[in-house]
C-alpha cells in the first residue's frame, strides 16, 4: 500500500466529512427556521384570539369604525414579545372582504411582496405563512381564521411578523455551534475510521497478494507439468518465459501486456494435455495425420484458457507461438503484425531456448550457432525487427540462466516476474 493510496484515502474522507457537514448545516439551519415558523405562526394564532376576544362579535365593514383603533391598539400593544413583533395587521371578513389595517414603516421591498403575493385564506381552519428574507431580517406573513366566542367563524387575521433580530442570530448560532459539533464528530469519526480502514485495506490486500500468489503458482506448476512431459525437463518454461520478458522489457512494452506475456508463455503448450502420448513422445519425425493431430493442442489450449477470465489476456502466445511472419505458420496462417505481438516475442524465447537445450533427442546447440540457425528465419519465421534486437541482446540472458535445469531460472523469474502483477 503506497502513500499515493494513504493520500487518496485521506481525501476522500475528508471530502465526505465536509460534504457530510454541509448536509448537516444546511438541514440544522432548515429545522431550527421551521421551529422558529411554527412558534411564530402559535403565537399569530395567538394573536389572533386575543383580537376576537377585543373585536366586536362578528366582523363586518359596518363595523369598520370601531374596529380599526383596536387595530392599531392592537399592533401597538404587542411589540414587546421576544421573538419579534407584528409590523402589519389586516383583518378580513369571511368573505375574504378587508375590514380594517393597521401598520408601520414596512421596507420597500417586503411592502412589495406583501402587496403583489397571493393570499391563501385558510379554508380548513389551518393557518397559512409565507416567509420573506430581507437584509439579513426574517419576516413572516401569515393568515389565520379568526372565531366568535361561540367557536362560529368570524373573519380571517393577516399580519406581517419580523422576526426579533436577536432571534435571528439565535439561529445562526445555533446553527453555527450545530455545524460545528457535527464537523468535530465527523471529524473524530473519520480520524477513528482511517486506521481501522487502513488495517482493513492491508489484510484485505494482503489476502489478494496470497490469492495471486497461488494463481501464479498453480500456473508454473501446471506449465512445468506440461512442459515436463513433453521434452523431460521443467525448467524449460522459466527459461522461455525470461526470455520473452528480457525482451518485452527492451522494447518497453506496456506492463499489462507484459503480465500477460508471462502467463501465456507458462501455459503456450498446456493444450498438449489433450494430445495423446504416443503422438507427443514418438522419437521420430510424426507423420502428417500425427502432425495434424499435434496442431490441435493450441486449439485445446485456448479452449483451456477460455474457461478462466483471468487467463484470457494468455490467448495471444497460447493461440498465436506457432504464427509465422510470412503466414505459412497455424492455426490461423496470421502474416506480419497481424500476429499478436506477445506471440511473436515468445516465439523467438521458444525456439532460442529449445535450440540451446538439452532434449532425450538432441544435444544442446550453443547459443551462437542457434542464433545462426533462427537468422534463417529471419523475415520468414520470425518478425525481423524483433529478431534483430533479441540476437543483440540474448546472450546476457543466456550466461544467467540459459540451458540450466537447476531452479535459477525459477528464483530469478519470481524476483523478476512478480512485480508486475502487484503494481498499482
């Protein structure tokens, strides 16, 4: 696990604790404005009563005269509660009809939105507000049903309530120490999650690491196995994967592609599995129907990797090393760079290393004589530019590791091999 990754993570984490406290703000701030509404829109309520019990029984234009100085008593008298007082009264008839107003200095702006907004009478007996912020003041317009003593419906309220400017930075306090209190928690939470993720990540990671391990184990296993039982020798497939990877090194291929080239160069003959053993170990030169019957192991080996997602990336050395530059090669007769590139490269390890090792069959050639021998091939068998750079560089490869049987290929393909199927 890199410090890239710690950083990532530390991020992300904080990002959540500041989208996590945003939400939380926003939502303290909504709450604490809705209780501030609904004590407000009691108290009209309130009010509201309180005026019934001071108006003249029903409410009438008749009785304009006699309402309105209670109007203005009225808003006088109550300017002393602690949330705010009302700058605005009007009282409707129950036809919706205005009786009687009363009112102070209003801001331009709110006297505006009173003016052109739209009053929603209350029809069910539930009282109606609308919220109006300006400059940094909260005022409230809000409509509740006026009643008799009898409980008969007597007309409507309308006041304009400004909410107390130390009501206002109540709030924002309130709201400020509650964001506050949620950014230390989720703080404090993420600083207790981060080590718990990190211990989490490393096992998790670690259990990957094992799992791989045991993939590419079971791999070279399986490919010594075939490789074995084919030329009696298990080192074989080490050596050809260095090879290959020497090369695709020195020709910097992608490392996507280099995991891939190592896999099929452990499994490019694991469909001889399904080759019988008197065509796979005949001594002598097979004839066509056996050599038909050979050709199907690459068949039987992409068949075999088709069965893995994991191995699929496998398929361009499993289905393409026996591909020859100028087509004349199987299964496919592929010409040129058609052939995939990984096949081509481990075409040119396979061949070096059977020409310079030891088989029941045949003495080992040194490695200059088989770069001689392969040099024939060069532009036929073999793609031209990649031979060249292979024959320029092979024999360092060789003096490590060429022809041995001992596990020197092996170690130096799993220091080698490894990390890159554990890069980031």
């Amino acid at each position: 696990m890199n410090k890239s990754l710690y950083r990532r993570l530390a991020l992300r984490l904080a990002l959540g604790a500041l989208l996590v406290s945003l939400l939380a703000g926003g939502a303290t701030f909504y709450f604490e404005s809705e209780r501030v509404d609904e004590t407000i829109v009691a108290f009209a309520t309130q009010e509201a009563a309180a005026f019934s019990e001071m108006s003249p029984g029903l409410l009438s234009l008749e009785k304009k005269a006699q309402i309105e100085p209670l109007l203005q008593s009225f808003l006088a008298n109550h300017q002393s509660h602690h949330l705010g007082h009302f700058l605005m009264a009007e009282v409707y008839d129950t036809d919706h009809q205005e009786i009687a107003q009363a009112s102070e200095t209003l801001p331009g702006p709110v006297e505006k939105r009173v003016d052109t907004g739209i009053h929603r009478f209350p029809l069910d007996g539930t009282p109606w507000y609308s919220k109006i912020i300006y400059q940094k003041r909260i005022y409230l317009q809000v409509l509740v049903p006026m009643s008799t003593a009898g409980g008969k419906p007597a007309g409507i309220f309308e006041g304009l309530y400004m909410v107390a400017p130390e009501e206002v930075q109540g709030i924002t306090d309130r709201v400020t120490a509650t964001a506050l209190m949620v950014v230390l928690v989720v703080v404090l939470t993420t600083l207790v999650l981060y080590p718990i993720i990190i211990h989490l990540h490393r096992e998790q990671e670690q259990l990957s690491q094992d799992l791989l391990i045991a993939n590419l184990d079971t791999l070279a296993v399986l490919g010594s196995a075939i490789a074995k039982r084919d030329s009696d020798t298990h080192a074989h497939n080490f050596r050809v994967c260095l090879y290959a990877l020497g090369l695709a090194e020195r020709i910097h291929l992608p490392a996507d592609a280099i995991r891939e080239l190592i896999k099929g160069s452990w499994l490019h003959d694991v469909g001889k599995i399904g080759i019988p053993d008197g065509i796979l170990l005949k001594p002598g030169k097979l004839t066509e129907e056996e050599f038909k019957v050979m050709k199907t192991h690459v068949n039987h080996g992409l068949d075999i990797l088709g069965e893995f997602a994991w191995l699929k990336g496998a398929a361009d050395v499993v289905g393409g090393h026996h591909e020859k530059w100028d087509g004349s090669g199987y299964p496919k007769g592929l010409i040129g760079e058609a052939i995939p590139i990984n096949a081509r490269i481990f075409a040119l390890a396979d061949v070096f290393d059977a020409l310079t090792s030891r088989r029941p069959y045949k003495d080992p050639f040194t490695p200059e004589d088989s770069l001689e021998i392969m040099a024939k091939g060069r532009g036929s068998h073999f793609d031209p530019t990649l031979f060249d750079l292979f024959a320029a560089s092979v024999m360092k490869d060789y003096q490590l590791f060429g022809g041995r049987e001992d596990d020197t290929a092996r170690d130096l393909l799993m220091r080698r091999g490894h990390p890159y199927f554990f890069m980031a």
